[in-house]
C-alpha cells in the first residue's frame, strides 16, 4: 500500500532527507519519500502492517524534527 | 510572511536593537567589573532573544540522538564564542543566523506557493443540476450521467459532453495555450480548464478519480517521489560532509595549540568549522531548483512527473519518434492530384461524390478538400466495395473511385503509381481520369522542432513507422529525421528503441516520443518517455514521463531546454555552494575569515542558491 501525508512545518531540506532516511530503515517499508518542496511524505510498505509502520515512522520523524507535524488521515 | 515567520522577524528586530545598544556599551578593561556585568548582560539577553529557540532545540535534539543537527552546531559555535570571550560575535553570529534562516524560509515558501498555484487546476465544487435545483457539490459526490452547471469564470469540475449552451474554454492552465477552445452542444469539455462566455450545461462522463484534472493532479502530485540522481547524491554527501567538517574542527582545535600555543584561537577557528559544516544551503538549492524547473515546464503544458525525469532529459541525445501523431497530425489530407483528360476541379468533384457517402477517413479527407473549392455533385446508386473503393452514378456518369486494384477490376488499364501516401484512382465511364494523393499531414512546425533539437546536440534522431518505405522517407525528408525504420509492427517498435537503446551514446539517454495509442511499451523502455496531445489521452497521462498536453511539438525542444537549464542551475548551486564553503573553511585556517564569513558560507550561500534556483521556474 501506498499512502501520502501532509507534513506541517517541515523548516529544513537536510531533516527531510534525514527522515527520508530514518523511514527507509523502519522493516517493512519499502519506499519512502519526504518532499521538502512539497511538505508531503509518501510511504509504500507491507499491507498487514501499514498502519503500525505509519505509527513507527511518525515516532522516527519526531525524532529528528520535533516540530514538524505529520497530518495521519 | 507566515504568522511563525512574522514573530521571528519581531524578535530579530528586538534582538538586533539590542545588540546595538550593547555595542555602544564601552569594553571594560577589568573581568567581572559592573561594567563588564551590564556590557555581558545585555549581549545575553539579545543572544536568548534571538536564538533561544535553538538552544532549546539542540537540548532536545541531543537527547533524540541527533547529533550534528544544525541548531547543535549554532549553538556550539555561538556558546563557545561567548566562552572565549568574543560576546558581540557570538550574539551577531546568531542574529546574522536567525536572519538567513528567516530569509530562506521566506524565499522557500514565496517559490512553493508560486509554483503550486501555477500548477492549481483543481476545481473546488460542482454546481450539480438535481430534481430542476442546482446545489454545490463536491466534485467526486457526483455520479456519472449527471447534469453540472459551469457558469462563466468557473472551472470545469468533472469531464463529460455540453448538453445545453456554448462556450469558449480556456485551458492554458492544462495546456499552456491560450487560444480559447470553443465548444457548444455535443462537444467533449474537459475538466479543469474554465469556462470563460458562456452559462454550460454538462453530462458528466467519467467520475471525478478518472477526470482528467483528478489525472494530472496525481501526476503532479506524485512527481517528487522521483527524485534525481544529483538530490540524492547530494544528501548523501551531506552526510558526510557535516561529520567530516565537525572532525575537522575538533583536531582543529586541539592539535595546532599544543605546538604552538594560542589556545582561544585556535578554539575560535574550530568554532567557525562548525558553522561552515551546516549541510542546508546544498541540500535546499538541489530540490528547489529540479522543482522550480518542472514548475516552469507545467505553464507551458508539459507535465513531469519527475526530476530524475528532467535530469535524464537533460543529457538525451538520442531521440526516436513514432511517426503517426507525433510527426504527422495523424489526419489525411489530400495533397496533390493528378487529372488526365479532365480537370483538377472535375477531378476532386468527382471523387468527393462517389466517396461522401464513406466514413473512411481518406474519403473524409477527399470529401473536405472538395466542399472547400465549392461543393459536391449530388450521387446515387453509390456503392462500397470493401478493399477496392466505391462506385456511384454522378450527373448520369458511372463513377469507380478506388485503389490500382479496382481499376483492374473494372478493366481500366493503367500503370500502377510509386507516390508517397495513399493513391485514388477515377474512372469516369469506363475511362481513366487519373488520380489523387492523400497524405498523413506532416506537422508545420515538426521541421523546426527537429533543427532545435539537432542545435540542442541530438546526436541522432530516428524515425518508427508501420507505413510503407515510400511514405515514411517522404515524411522523414521534410521533417528532417536523420534515419527511419519502416513497416514496423507494434512489437516492431519496442524491438527497434530496444536496439537503439544499445547504441547510444555512454552517459547520454535516449528519448522516446510517441502519442501514447499504441506505444506504450517503447515509452516505457526508454530512458525519457515523452507522450505528445496528452489532453484527453489517458493511455499517454500513464504511459509517459513526461508529457506534452498539447499538440504542439516545438514543446519538445522547449522541455529539452527547460531540463538543461535546470540542469546548469543545480550544477551552479552545488558548485557555488560549496566552494564557498570550502574557500571558507582554507581562509580560516589562514587567519583570514572569521565566524562572520562562515555564517554568510552558511545561510547566505542557502539565500542566494535559493534565488539562483527560481530561475528554473522562468524560460522562454
């Protein structure tokens, strides 16, 4: 499954490849792409476990930029 | 500016008044005298005034693991400033700092907005027609075989055909031309172009997740995933870069004093490192620009659906084109006659009456270049014969129009004709009146496209066609191709680019140009795949890379140049970006920069790669 989210105050190009990076990493992912022009994050990963993958790499993506929000809907 | 961004600005502006007051605050020659106190107080205050958001994140940071985060790096190399005695420097380091990082957020967002609203075709609501009332709707509630309203000024929500009124539709949004297309009932609109005159009534075709703006905007939408070689090569080499540059600071500052002495110095030196090391200026300038280029190929109609996409075009020196639809317009038309006993006139009005009655479009193509010299003879008796032509009765006179093979049939003797394009022969009572050629109409400005793009350095540029060998060289000869491969079968194609494929040139791409009908595998093959009248041809929205949603090839060379362009910008950011950098870093060794220069290497280098990158966006 592949699924896109809106990232709120995503500030710097180097965290969104840094957490484009750190999702890469989580097991069961995939692709993953975080578009700082576009503030959107893509995630194509294991059907089964999408949902607590999604969970994982939000916890990753706090990790590197508290501040950005990621939009789950 | 942003709510965020104009808070920031007020305590840039605070921290700054600040900081002058200080200035003005004499140096005091004795440590820790009040003196000394009120000048240290007041730069401490208007350093937390700037940066105690960066502090505060660079805690947080650390306690997350990230450790050469750049708000850990400003505030190393600020704090240890301070430590060392350099107090104005190091609250002007951070205001200088927040200031860049202002700007480029600034820069940053202005550009994202530019570029988004350039690509904003979506169409908010529906003014859908149900029980005789009209309500707004979104435009994905409404089914298919519902009637919506378009009034003057609103873009059109859904795809489907104008049951009532007429109007002109402009779709330079989609397209990038700006000639109004004119529709009135019976017509296909498509969506997300608007409605300009006229009030339009629509019967929806296709639910909103087919329409064709639902199409482009996923297309678009989806075009950062592809991310090019170079983003990504420079990310990596971001995370290098920064450790390296921090080790380098380290040693810096520990290995050159314990030699020769000068301890805070040296301290100073490494501290500017840290500043140098902050990796953003390249990692921003790389996307921004591949973004801002395919922002500015979307005005003019050409979608991209990714920047590895406009990367690989950039180096594209082979370019192989399908013939029907790409070339040629994919209509006939008639293009020379050839009368024997009769007139040119007699001779087209004859044909045109035997072939109206045909829904052929060579008989189509004959029939229209009669109407245009002034009518048609009325027929009857008229007759199709499958695979020969057609037989009528005009004004008392047996007519056979048709290939050399119904001319045999009904016993007129002639030699069969080489010509390019298709050959109808008129017999009028039995007797031979000659001939008409219908061709596929080369494109008017295929010619020019193809110099441009033999200008722009295409090495070669094929030609792939099903046609006979007499029509496609004919073709291949006035547009310009420097090779063609004839009587292809579909696979044919695929097999054809597969090969030339092997033959190209080492580190250059090859380009495929087709319509996407009956191409699709041979765009997929190629490096760049380039559908060609995309609007309204969702085989070619899928199939391509990249595609040109008008019919217009001189588009091509245009992309081509839009990716070059793109192309020298990125390579202008990284090479600017960091030999600033580096230079930097040298003259601080050598005693010549200091923590001012390093902050300019840092955000300044990012404002200005920013600015640089917004050129993409701008071609003619």
């Amino acid at each position: 499954m592949k699924k896109t989210f809106k990232l709120v105050d995503l500030d710097c190009a180097n965290c969104a490849a840094k957490m484009e990076t750190a999702i890469k990493k989580i097991d069961g992912v995939t692709a993953a792409s975080v578009s700082f022009m576009n503030q959107k994050m893509t995630i194509e990963a294991d059907d089964a476990r999408f949902d607590d993958i999604v969970k994982e790499a939000v916890k990753v993506c706090k990790k590197v930029e508290p501040d950005c929000e990621i939009v789950l809907k | 500016m942003s709510r965020k961004q104009k808070k920031m600005l007020v305590r840039i502006i605070a921290a700054a008044v600040i900081f002058a007051a200080g200035m003005f605050i004499p140096e005091s020659e004795e440590l820790f005298s009040v003196l000394w106190f009120v000048r240290f107080g007041v730069f401490l205050c208007a350093y937390f005034t700037a940066g105690w958001d960066i502090l505060w994140k660079a805690c947080r940071n650390i306690a997350h693991g990230q450790v050469f985060d750049e708000n850990f790096l400003m505030a190393i190399a600020s704090v240890g400033a301070m430590i060392i005695g350099e107090y104005s420097e190091g609250v002007a380091v951070m205001i200088f700092y927040q200031v860049g990082e202002l700007f480029q957020s600034v820069a940053v967002g202005k550009s994202r907005k530019n570029i988004s609203d350039m690509m904003d075709i979506n169409p908010e609501f529906a003014n859908v027609e149900r029980d005789g009332e009209v309500s707004e709707v979104e435009p994905d509630e409404v089914q298919v075989g519902e009637t919506v309203v378009i009034k003057p000024g609103e873009r059109v929500p859904l795809d489907g055909e104008v049951i009532f009124g007429s109007s002109g539709l402009n779709t330079a949004a989609l397209t990038g031309e700006s000639a109004l297309r004119e529709v009135t009932v019976g017509d296909e609109v498509i969506s997300g172009s608007v409605n300009t005159n006229g009030l339009l009534k629509i019967r929806v075709s296709k639910p909103y997740s087919d329409s064709t703006v639902a199409k482009i905007l996923e297309l678009v939408e989806n075009s950062s995933d592809n991310k090019a070689r170079t983003e990504n090569f420079i990310t990596r080499f971001a995370r290098v870069y920064t450790p390296i540059v921090v080790v380098a600071a380290v040693l810096l500052a520990v290995i050159p004093p314990i030699f020769v002495g000068d301890w805070g110095g040296w301290i100073y030196k490494a501290l500017t490192f840290l500043v140098v090391s902050c990796p953003c200026a390249l990692v921003i300038s790389v996307p921004l620009s591949y973004f801002g280029g395919i922002g500015g190929a979307s005005r003019y109609g050409i979608m991209i659906k990714g920047a590895n996409y406009l990367e690989a075009l950039a180096k594209a020196q082979t370019f192989v084109f399908d013939k029907t639809g790409t070339l040629t317009k994919g209509t006939f038309a008639v293009s020379g006659k050839k009368p024997e006993g009769i007139s040119a006139s007699e001779l087209l009005s004859y044909c045109a009456a035997a072939e109206q009655f045909s829904n052929h479009p060579i008989a189509a193509s004959i029939v229209k270049a009669a109407q245009a010299q002034g009518g048609i003879p009325k027929a009857e008796n008229a007759e199709e014969l499958a695979g020969f032509g057609v037989k009528a009765v005009v004004d008392g006179k047996e007519i056979a129009v048709g290939n050399y093979r119904l001319m045999e049939k009904i016993g007129v003797n002639i030699t069969e004709q080489k010509s390019a394009g298709t050959i109808v022969h008129c017999a009028v009572d039995g007797k031979y009146r000659g001939y008409i050629t219908v061709e596929d109409e080369v494109k008017e400005n295929g010619k020019d496209a193809l110099a441009e793009l033999k200008r722009l350095g295409a090495e070669r540029t094929v030609m792939l066609t099903g046609d006979r060998e007499l029509t496609a060289k004919a073709v291949a000869k006035a547009i310009g191709v420097d090779e063609v491969q004839f009587q292809l079968l579909p696979d044919g194609k695929v097999k054809a680019v597969e090969e030339l494929y092997r033959s190209k040139l080492p580190n250059s791409t090859l380009a495929y140009v087709g319509d996407g009908m009956n191409d699709a595998p041979s765009l997929a093959r190629a490096d760049v795949g380039i559908a060609m009248g995309g609007l309204g041809s969702d085989a070619a929205i899928e199939a391509a890379d990249i595609v040109l949603m008008n019919d217009n090839i001189q588009n091509l060379p245009l992309s081509v140049r839009i990716a070059r362009k793109t192309r020298r910008i990125v390579m202008e950011n990284i090479v600017f970006a960091l030999g600033v950098k580096l230079a930097v870093l040298v003259l601080t060794v050598f005693n010549i920069g200091n923590m001012w220069a390093a902050v300019f290497a840092d955000v300044g280098v990012s404002v200005i790669a920013i600015i640089n990158a917004m050129r993409c966006m701008r071609i003619k």
